[in-house]
C-alpha cells in the first residue's frame, strides 16, 4: 500500500470512519497472519493474536507516529502479543526436580524420534522454523518472507545489523541443511518401500 | 546426508556467493557472473536451487481468515464508529474550539500591546509583616461580606415589610393638581435591588419606601428661581391605586403622603 494512501486511512479511522479501518485491515491481515502462523506454527494461535494486535492498534491509532511504518508498528504489537502468548503456553514445573529435569537439555539440535515425528506432521518448512532460534526465525521471516530491509530489521529488533545478517545466514544455512537431511531421509524411505 | 554447500568451491574463488545473492546485495552485474559460475559449478547450483526453493514455500501465501468484521465489531463496542456526519461535526467542533482559543489569545495579546503593565508581576516585594497585616484586613473585609450576606439571606427569609430609603430629586413642582417629575434612586446600601418599575416594585405589596428629598439638582428645571415651596412636592406611582401610603421627609420634616389625595405623572427612576 502506498504510504500516503495508509496514512489517509490511518487519519480516517481514526477519526472514526469504519470503512477506512477495514481497508487498513484487509491490506495487513495476509502478511501479518503468515508471519504470526510461521513465528508460532499454529493457526488458532496465530488467529487470536493477528485480532487482537488489529483491535489493540485500532483502538490506539491516535499513538501511532507517522515518521514509522504502520506495519512496522503493527508486527512489533503482534510480537509483543505472541510473546505473551508463548510465556503463557509455557509449562511451569512444581518440583525442583522436573525443574532441573526439565532444564536439562544441553543438546536439543540432534534431530530425536519425536522431531521426526512433528516433521511429518507439520510442514517441513515450518518444521525447520522451528527449529531455528527466536532470532534467526524472526530475521528469516521478516526478510524474505516480509521482504523488510537489514536495516528495518535491525531497527525493529534493536540489534546491529551486522548481528542481523549473522542471524539470516545462520538461520537460512540451518533450515537448507534441516530440509535437505529431510528430503534424504524420505528418499531412503520411498527406496525402501518401493 | 548430502555435504553443506553453503560455502564456495573455492574459497579463493572472487565469484559472489549464493548468500550474497539472497541477502539482495549483489549488483546485476554480480548476479550474472554469479550465473556464468553457477553453470560450472553444480554443488553451488544445487545450494541455490535448494535454496530459492525454500524461500519459495517460505512465501507461498498463506490463507489468512477475514478478521475485519470481528476486529471492527470488537473495536465498535469499545470505541464506537462515527457516521460521516458526525466526523464533520468533530471536526465542526474541533475548528470551532481553535478558533475560540485564536481568540482569545488575540485577546490577550491585544490587551497587552495596550496596556502592557497588566501581565507584569508586581516589581517591588514587601516585607512578610505587611503581608501578614493585609492578608489579615482581607480576611475580616471577608468575614464581614461574608456576615452581611448572611444577614441578608436571613432577610430574604423572614416574611416581613421591607423598607427602603430612596433619595428623591425634586425636579419640578407646581401647586395644586400639579405634575412632578421626580428621579429616585437607591440608596448604595441597599440590599435588595430595585426593580426598574417604581411602580410594579410597590405594588408587589411586601415594600415600604421612605422618600427623602435630598436637593434640587442643579441640572432641572426646578429650583429657587421658579418660586416654588419645596414641600409642595409629589411623588406617587402611576399605579398609585395599589399603594396605601407612604412616609416622606421634606424640608418641612416627615409626613404622611396620602395617595389618594395626590396625583401626580413623571418619571421615576432608579
């Protein structure tokens, strides 16, 4: 959407008009609702949090600074939320010792059964998100899936951009080799069964 | 498991990467040459098929539900939307609030081109004494409009007759079934406020008035050279018909003006 289009219908709803608040709407709701499924892998998930960051700008739109993206704006309140939503899904342990147990997990990268399993079950695009850091699946998504700048990036994520770069070449490094032993993994098996 | 082909053949190698190409910092003039080596190089066409597949599903464009009629009907029942005809009318209002406050800065700006003393704080600073002695005069000046007005609630109160006392100027006088003009007027501390009919304030029934003659004004027509005796004077209401009587003071001292035996026309004021 062209900037100055955005900010006549940001000015207008929030002057109250509805139908520039849908507008506003509709040109978001498909980028952010794929950045949100992507970052947390689950659509209901992904659901609750795109309208509740929609409602939360709607309702605060008279804060939004112009000098910004509204995009830009609307991600960064939709990560906040995911944030939240994430710290909530969290399980919290009763004992010191699940505690412990459950800290115990010094080498997470080795692929296990159970990743096997969710590589099947979900998409093996999200499963090698998954398996990315906060970091660098956020860097992925935003530049190549939001098309944002290193430089938007940096400033959306308060980090320098070289850290941003090493997040991006790190991260897609990962997801190649995860989607790649992946690939391999279900050759061998059609090789097997055929 | 296939090799990690992030890296170059080569290292020495000067052709730019394939990471490069997706960090979108290549040149077109980099890209192709980075074509022409990729055609020799299978493992680095491999790692930028592998690649730009991935990227690909990465932004197959997901189907996002319509969340507008939710999120606009959530935010209709908190906020609430405006009709364009209400739009105008904020913003009716808001241009009409600025030009109030233009205004009234005008105003004050203009006040202060005329008298610029008006904003300026006082210059000089007296000692914390009489400070204390005025703010003490100030508080008994207080306490005592505060009683008065007391008093005069109290007054309102009480169903009784009131009285007054109205300065009267005689204007102009003649004998027998002659015509007065008289100017009356209350006296400063006199609570109650006259009504500016003489008359619809006495016929209200509740008000006794003592008429006072002061002097002849200097500016009327009466007076010593019109050889006429100051206590012939007259005053009644046109109405005089609802007013029984009513003490009036003149030269000769007070007495009793009968309405009934008087008529007289002029003007009466306060």
């Amino acid at each position: 959407m062209v900037r100055s289009l955005e900010r006549k219908l940001i000015e207008k709803a929030a002057a109250g008009d509805k139908a520039a608040a849908a507008k506003l709407i509709k040109a978001h709701q498909g980028s952010l609702y794929a950045y949100i499924l992507r970052m947390s892998g689950k659509p209901e998930m992904a659901e609750d949090i795109v309208q509740d960051a929609f409602v939360r700008v709607l309702m605060h739109l008279d804060r939004f600074d112009p000098r910004f993206r509204f995009s830009t704006w609307l991600f960064t309140i939709a990560k906040r939320l995911y944030l939240n939503a994430n710290q909530k899904l969290k399980p919290h342990y009763d004992s010191e010792i699940v505690s412990s147990w459950g800290a115990d997990t010094s080498a997470p990268s080795a692929p296990t059964i159970q990743d096997e399993v969710d590589v099947n079950a979900r998409g093996c695009i999200q499963s090698a998100l998954d398996a990315l850091s906060d970091e660098q699946r956020e860097v992925i998504l935003l530049f190549h899936q939001q098309n944002w700048s290193i430089n938007a990036i940096a400033k959306h994520l308060e980090m320098p951009e070289g850290t941003v770069k090493s997040h991006l070449h790190r991260g897609r490094q990962r997801m190649r080799r995860l989607i790649c032993d992946d690939q391999t993994q279900k050759q061998h098996v059609s090789e097997v069964w055929s | 498991m296939r090799p990690d082909r992030s890296q170059p053949d080569n290292p020495n190698d000067s052709t730019p990467n394939v990471d490069s190409y997706f960090d979108r910092e290549l040149t077109p003039e980099s890209i192709e040459s980075l074509f022409d080596s990729m055609n020799q190089s299978r493992a680095q066409r491999d790692q930028f098929d592998d690649t730009q597949s991935m990227l690909d599903d990465l932004r197959n464009p997901v189907e996002a539900p319509d969340f507008s009629g939710q999120v606009l009907g959530e935010v209709g029942q908190r906020r609430g939307w405006l009709s364009s005809k209400g739009r105008r009318m904020v913003f009716v209002g808001r241009l009409a609030t600025a030009a109030c406050l233009l205004l009234v800065v005008s105003g004050l700006l203009l006040v202060r081109r005329n008298n610029p003393e008006a904003f300026q704080p006082a210059t000089t600073s007296g000692p914390v004494s009489e400070f204390v002695e005025a703010s003490g005069v100030e508080a008994g000046a207080s306490m005592r409009a505060l009683s008065e007005g007391l008093l005069s609630i109290e007054e309102k109160c009480q169903p009784t007759v009131k009285r007054a006392t109205i300065s009267v100027s005689v204007c102009e006088t003649r004998c027998g079934k002659s015509r007065t003009r008289v100017q009356a007027s209350a006296r400063q501390d006199f609570s109650t406020p006259l009504s500016p009919g003489l008359g619809d304030w006495l016929s209200a029934g509740n008000v006794e008035l003592t008429i006072v003659v002061s002097s002849f004004a200097s500016h009327q027509t009466a007076g010593p050279g019109h050889d006429t005796p100051i206590n012939n004077w007259l005053i009644a209401p046109e109405r005089s018909d609802r007013l029984p009587s009513f003490e009036a003071s003149s030269v000769g001292g007070p007495r009793l003006i009968n309405v009934a035996d008087w008529t007289a026309t002029g003007s009466q004021g306060r």
